[in-house]
C-alpha cells in the first residue's frame, strides 16, 4: 500500500466494503466486526489536521493520539492549541501518546502510571476535555507483557486491543503486513490499524 491520501481512502472504502464497522476504544464491543481507526502524532499537528480533515470528508472517525513530551511541537503552543482543536472538530478523539524512554529514571510501574496520569492532566488542560485512551511510543516489550492498568483510561496495547485485535501498522513508514489484504478478505474478525499521518502525500514516493 502506497502512502498516498487516495491509497488510505482505497483503504477505507474497503474496509466499509468487506463488512467491518468503524468504530473507536470505547463503542467497539457494540459491533460485529469492529475496525478501530489510530493515528500516533509523533512530528507533525499539521499533517495529522489535513489527514484528520480527508477521514472526515470520507466519513471516518479515528483516535489521534498527541505526544505531550514531544521534541517537535508543543502542546501549550497557541498553535498547537488550535490544531488540536480542529482535530476535535473533525470530529476525533483525542488520546494521549506516552514515551516510556522520557523517565529513565522511573522506580517501578507505579512510578510509569504516575508519569501517564500527570501527561494526562495536562493534555486535558490544553484540549479542555477528558482523555482516556493511551497509546505508548515505541513499546518495550517489557511494557507491552506488564499489561499496564491505568486507573480512568484504556490502553490501547492491552491484550484486548493488541491481541484480541488484529494490530497492523505503518512505524517507520513500512507496513510488514499487507493490510489491504486483510481487509479486504477479512481475514480478521477485528482490526485495529495504526497509520501515521505524516508518512502519506498526495503522490506515492516510491516506499510501500
């Protein structure tokens, strides 16, 4: 799959096609076969904004998640502010990114769920609405088996949503499985598919 804007909107007309629902973390138990829409907001506000603006126009609702401790934009910029809330505005959940590697010096897993829950309050003072979903930035594997319980919030790479799912992902703008082909089998009875927005253009650069 190409990382082109009319390559993810192939992918969405698909997945309506071979029967799956989109839905989100919350409402996916509702539906036979739950497809659920992530986006990790590692560099660029503005890309995730026009990508977040194509998934409106074509009828999809999806989780951006932002990266509080990010080196490329900042959460309390008024910039940043307002794309966060167009990014609402689209009609998108909001969710938190977390970046383990920030705490280097962290005493213990409930040391690391203190360090989400403050990321947490200050992504809802800077959006001014609750957060409650997480996805983790580049997981350890060691906190990816812990299994993390996080009081008020879903963790999007619990054994529900990363193996009870059908995970798929772009990460450094390569997809090791054929998404497309998945899909469009429906080979999985739910999918939870994560793309990174900055990766995708109007025209393909070669990269599949």
């Amino acid at each position: 799959m190409n990382f082109t804007y009319d390559a993810y909107a192939d992918l969405l007309h698909v997945i309506g096609k071979s029967g799956y629902t989109i839905t989100d973390y919350h409402n996916y138990q509702n539906t036979e076969n739950p497809c659920i829409l992530r986006h990790d907001i590692d560099y660029s506000i503005e890309r995730a904004v026009k990508f977040a603006k194509m998934e409106k126009e074509l009828g999809a609702a999806s989780t951006y998640f932002v990266l509080v401790s990010s080196d490329f934009y900042n959460i309390f910029s008024r910039n940043v502010r307002n794309r966060i809330q167009e990014l609402i505005g689209y009609g998108h959940e909001i969710g938190l990114h977390f970046d383990e590697t920030v705490y280097e010096k962290c005493k213990g897993w409930e040391d690391m769920i203190g360090h989400i829950l403050a990321e947490k309050e200050l992504l809802e003072q800077t959006c001014q609405r609750r957060i409650s979903v997480v996805s983790m930035h580049r997981p350890s594997k060691e906190i990816l088996e812990k299994e993390l319980k996080i009081p008020g919030m879903i963790n999007s790479y619990s054994k529900e949503f990363f193996q009870n799912f059908k995970y798929v992902s772009d990460s450094r703008m390569k997809w090791r499985e054929d998404v497309m082909k998945y899909v469009k089998e429906k080979q999985y009875p739910r999918m939870q598919i994560l793309t990174h927005a900055f990766w995708y253009k109007e025209q393909a650069c070669g990269i599949k």
